[in-house]
C-alpha cells in the first residue's frame, strides 16, 4: 500500500484535501464494488497539519489532522492543497510547511500541488528549474515572483521527475487520477474517473482562461486603438491603414504594441475574435460557420486550427462544453 500524506494549513481549500483522499482510498474500491468485484485499497492516507491539531479551511469547515508535519518520517507522496485565501499571507506563515517540502525534496518522495498551491512549492525552491503549472488566473504573479521555475501555465498537469503540480480549482481531481496510474495502473484510474463520472485525460487549462487582453500599461494611444479594435474586429482590419489612422508608421505601431501588451497588432486582433467567437459559441445557438464570419473569418479550417491553438478545444468540443442548457 502507498502511503500519502495531504498538508492542512489555515485558508486551504478543503475540497482539495478530503476530496484527494476521498479519491485515492475509493481507488480500487469503488468501482468493484459496483461491479460486484473483490476490492483492495491501494493508498494509506493520513492528513498533517503544522502542530497536528485541526484546521479551519477558507469555507469554515475545521478538518482534523492525524499527525503534525513533525511526525513525518516517511511518506510515497506528500500534497499540496489549493491556498483559498490571500496568497501572501499564507507564504508568510506556512514556513514550517515550505521547510517539509525541502525535506520531502531531499528524501526522493513525490511531491504535488494544486492549484495555488504551487506558490508554497515554489517559495520552498524545490520548483527551481522545474517546470510546473499553477492556476491560469495566477500566471503573471506566479512568473513574476518565481523567475527561476519554467512555468506552463496553459497545461493542467505538469511533471517533472517526482514533482507534480496541477492547475485551477477542481484540477486536483486529474491530479489524483495521474497518480493512481502512476503507482497503481492504468485501468484502476480509469475505473476510478468513470466510478466518479469524471471525464480523464484533460489535458489543458486554455478553455477555461480568460484571453490576455487587459494587460495595464501607460500608452494612451495604444489603449484608444484597442478601444477602436475591440469595437471593429470583425473588419479586414490591415496592420499599415491602422497605423496610417492613427498618425504612425506600420514599424512603429508594431513596436509600441509589443511594448505596451506584450503582443503584435495581428495577434491582439486574433485574441479579441476568439474571445468573442467564444462568447458567441456559449450563448447562442449560431452555427460554427456562422460564429466564424461574425468575428471576422472567412476560411473554416483556418479559424478551427486558430480557435484549438488558443483554447485546447475546436469550436464544436468548447460549444459542448461550455454552452448554454436551457
């Protein structure tokens, strides 16, 4: 059996930790006993809060604790749940928590996190140099105050070697079912999803992120050609009249755009049309060909390979997913 030790702390999301337990001891139990099948468990799991008494998580629930991180002399894997309050308190507080997490480094145990989590793995070091992933809201802070760690914040699910770090919110659940495959198998995590109705095998964060089109900057006049853009992006707009509009050279309106939002005219342009491709797709009932041309395309595969490059998903997948049940 695999023992797993989930981390309790003030303000932690507690889905994400009884919901990773709930997860790792149904493995291999759940599912046979719907099928009327011998069941064995496969994970031990035990949860450790800093002094080992309970913790109250962010919607009030108190969760008790089995042991204090002080009592931590072995584990197979040690999580990480969702931090649900103010990120920097949290790393202020949580020193004991960073300084297990440098232990279970240094002793060779699997490592996981979820969600904002990610943020104690990374204050602890034990991200440096490693690629991880955290909550696609977070991205920009995240990068801005780890520049050592490769963030892939469009990914849902990064590894690398014994670590482990998974995206926003309910990501936890494809975390948990990586590791049942990782140390159990295969099958018994694709037993587990179905045993949940839970769909495997997400690869991404890019469907459920918001396009980066508000980015802050200074340049007045960048931001009022982006007010005309955001209200005209269904015109053939061309790079050369829209800086001839706006009194300056093609050259410069390219420089001062990378400069202000960290992106070309075209791609901006690009980014406002799937945003409002995607808005179309989930309120309405228009056909795909349809959504296409009021956003300002004309070539169906082109705007499919655009639209999968920017959200994970063709526009047929996002509707379904992301629309509307009346």
């Amino acid at each position: 059996m695999h023992n797993v030790v989930i981390t309790a702390f003030p303000g932690a999301m507690s889905s994400a930790i009884a919901g990773v337990a709930d997860l790792l001891v149904s493995s291999g139990v759940l599912w046979n006993v719907i099928q009327g099948e011998p069941h064995e468990r496969y994970f031990s799991v035990r949860i450790a809060s800093e002094d080992g008494n309970p913790v109250r998580c962010v919607n009030g629930i108190e969760i008790s604790a089995h042991m204090s991180f002080a009592d931590i002399d072995h584990t197979d894997i040690l999580i990480v749940p969702t931090i649900a309050v103010h990120i920097n308190d949290v790393l202020k507080k949580e020193q004991a928590l960073t300084e297990l997490l440098r232990k279970a480094d240094k002793k060779g145990w699997t490592i996981c996190g979820n969600c904002t989590g990610n943020f104690l793995l990374a204050e602890s070091g034990v991200l440096d140099g490693r690629k991880a992933t955290t909550h696609w809201g977070y991205r920009d802070f995240f990068a801005e105050r780890y520049p050592g760690v490769e963030l892939a914040a469009d990914q849902l699910i990064t590894r690398d070697g014994d670590i482990y770090c998974a995206g926003g919110g309910l990501a936890w659940f494809d975390l948990t079912l990586h590791l049942i495959e990782r140390f159990v198998s295969h099958e018994v995590a694709m037993q587990t999803a179905k045993a949940f109705v839970f769909d495997y095998r997400r690869d991404s964060q890019l469907s459920y992120s918001l396009m980066r089109l508000a980015k802050p900057h200074k340049d007045d006049r960048i931001s009022e050609i982006q007010e005309w853009l955001d209200a005209h992006y269904a015109d053939k707009v061309l790079v050369e009249e829209l800086a001839s509009q706006f009194g300056m050279s093609k050259r410069t309106l390219i420089r001062r755009f990378n400069s202000a939002l960290s992106m070309s005219p075209n791609a901006y342009i690009q980014t406002v049309r799937i945003e409002a491709a995607r808005k179309l797709l989930e309120e309405t009932e228009r056909t795909v060909d349809v959504v296409m041309n009021e956003v300002g395309y004309e070539d169906g595969s082109s705007f499919r390979r655009l639209f999968r490059s920017k959200t994970g998903l063709t526009p047929t997948e996002y509707r379904r997913r992301f629309s509307r049940r009346l």
